[in-house]
C-alpha cells in the first residue's frame, strides 16, 4: 500500500501520545474503511467535523490487534469508538471493554446488540493471479496441489480479521473442526507462512509473487483497481456448493471513554441514512441499514460478485468463547 497522507496520519496515532481535548473523538479502527484519499471514513470524518466542530482522532490496526491495544488501556482508556470484525468484537464485549449504547436506528440494523452494532456488511473471500492462473481455483482441494508450493499464503488467524475468518470457512467448508485442522496441517506444505495484515496480500498476488491469498470483498473490490491482475474467488466444497463468511465490520461505544458523549455522536452519524447510502460508492462496503438500497456501480458489483455464493455466519459468542483453544490447536498443526 502507499504511503498516502491517510497512512501517514495513521502511523502518527499509532506511535504517538494523542493531547486529548474537549472537541475530540478517537476512534480506533481495523483497517479496510480508510483506504484511499477519498475514503467513506475520511468523507465521514470530514463531515461529522464540519457539523459538530469534533475533530476525529483515527488509529489504526489490524482487527485483533486493535481490540489488544484497548484492553491494555482498560484502567486509562485512551478511545472513545472501536471499530473491528467478529470474532474481535465479542472478545472486547466479554472483557467488558465496551459500554451500553443503542444508536439512532438500532432497529433497521440487523445483528445489533446492546453493545455492539454492524456499521458496514463484509463477507471473507479470496484473490487470484490471473496472469499465473488461467482459473480459479475450483476447489479448497485443489489449493493442495504442489503447483502451490510457496505461492499461496493466508494471514494468521488471531492476529488479522480475514484470517481467523479463513479458519472458520475452512470448519465450514470441510465439515468440521477435525477435517479443518487436517486440512490446514496439509495446506502448510504450499502456505508461505505468517501475515498479520491481509491487506498487504493482495499487492504479492498482483506482482506474481503469489498466486492465491485470502481477503475480504469489500477490501479486495477497493484494491482491484491498483491491482489489475487479481480477480475475486470463492473456492467449492466437496459438493461444489461455495460459500462467503459474513464479516461486518462492527462498532462499539468504549466503555469510560473520555469523550463518550462525542463517541455516541460518531456512531449515530456513522449509521445514519446518509452515511449509510455512500458507504459502497466510497469504500465498497454493503450498509447494514435494511431500510438502505444503493444504486451505485460499486454496489451492484459487490452483490454480482457474491451472486451463486451461499453467505453464513457462526455463532460468534460460541467463536469467541473457544478461540484460544482454536489458535492454538491451528498451531500445533502448522508448525
């Protein structure tokens, strides 16, 4: 990625010691939503600023690492918003990082919570080469043949969004945790090895260092256009059927923020109507608001891509609940 002024801005939040004010709100986010110089964060931002006189403090991490930084501040919190995907989300929620807050609108907004609400619908999906490969791989079988060997490579699951992500599409798509486990221990012999950021994935696909990574769509629809040789994929199960992983972006109010009253303000303006309408148009997300339809060349893209693709989500809870234990027993098997 390029070292725009957005990621300048963000390497400055994540090193230095914000001077915290009256008119501030400080958002920590996972990545995907401030990519590019005319992002929906920085429209957003940019707006909410103009119309309260709140200036946004955005720091930013990888989804797991995002939520770590916030619990290590739990006795002197330092955020007023969260931002980050599942199963990261219900971790914070469970170590009480995140206070009670129903938004303006919760009732349109599927999945809300007492705490915790989608701002923007994602689904897990995966890039190929395709100047290296002249098709999809067809199947997460085929990602097993030595054709791959050291040209594939998936971010690490409890470190980035995308990748725990992988390692329930992968239970999913092989019909339990035992076959996954096997599978992966397998697909080690072809996997390059440990990434925190899938972001950084899809531009080795583009070059041909790798053939195959994992993503996100909304992500990896954003990227297509500085990465003309990669296309979207969704590998199939054994009975051909292929499937896409939610994974929203969610948000939360943090609990003792210190400014909590402009944290729920950014929230409400985030999930408002007029937010939600340019959310595909800027980022390529999908809004989660049921009473909000885009009509942009971005929106009709992302549900043509996931068209033939059965969507589904875990009970997250459940997820977060045997997490540890999940990475852990993922290492033991890809080490």
């Amino acid at each position: 990625m390029k070292l725009t002024k957005l990621a300048l801005l963000t390497t400055f939040a994540l090193v230095s010691s914000p001077v915290w004010a009256d008119g501030v709100v400080t958002v920590y986010s996972a990545d995907g939503l401030h990519d590019g110089d005319n992002s929906w964060y920085q429209r957003q931002f940019d707006a909410f600023t103009k119309e309260t006189g709140i200036s946004v403090q955005y720091v930013e991490g990888g989804s797991g690492a995002i939520g770590e930084r916030l619990a290590k501040e739990r006795t002197n919190p330092q955020a007023d918003v969260l931002v980050t995907v599942p199963p990261f989300i219900q971790r914070a929620a469970g170590q009480r990082l995140l206070a009670d807050f129903t938004p303006d609108g919760a009732e349109k907004i599927p999945g809300a919570t007492a705490n915790a609400v989608p701002l923007v619908n994602n689904y897990l999906s995966f890039v190929y080469n395709t100047r290296a490969l002249k098709a999809a791989p067809a199947s997460w079988q085929s990602l097993l043949d030595a054709g791959f060997k050291s040209k594939l490579q998936y971010s690490t699951p409890g470190q980035a969004g995308d990748g725990t992500a992988m390692l329930l599409q992968v239970f999913h798509s092989l019909g339990s945790k035992d076959a996954g486990f096997d599978y992966l221990g397998k697909l080690q012999a072809n996997n390059v090895g440990p990434s925190a950021s899938t972001g950084k994935l899809t531009a080795l696909v583009n070059k041909g260092e790798l053939y195959v990574a994992n993503g996100d769509l909304q992500m990896n629809l954003s990227q297509m256009a500085r990465n003309p040789n990669i296309k979207i994929f969704w590998p199939a199960d054994a009975s051909g059927e292929r499937s896409a992983l939610a994974l929203p972006y969610v948000v939360g109010l943090v609990q003792n923020a210190p400014h909590a009253d402009n944290g729920k303000k950014l929230i409400n303006f985030l999930l408002s109507k007029e937010a939600q309408t340019s959310v595909s148009a800027l980022s390529w997300g999908i809004p989660v608001r049921e009473d909000v339809t885009p009509t942009d060349a971005n929106y009709r893209a992302a549900t043509a891509a996931l068209k033939g693709v059965t969507r589904w989500q875990p009970d997250w809870d459940a997820v977060a609940a045997s997490l540890q234990a999940d990475i852990a027993r993922w290492r033991d098997v890809t080490e």
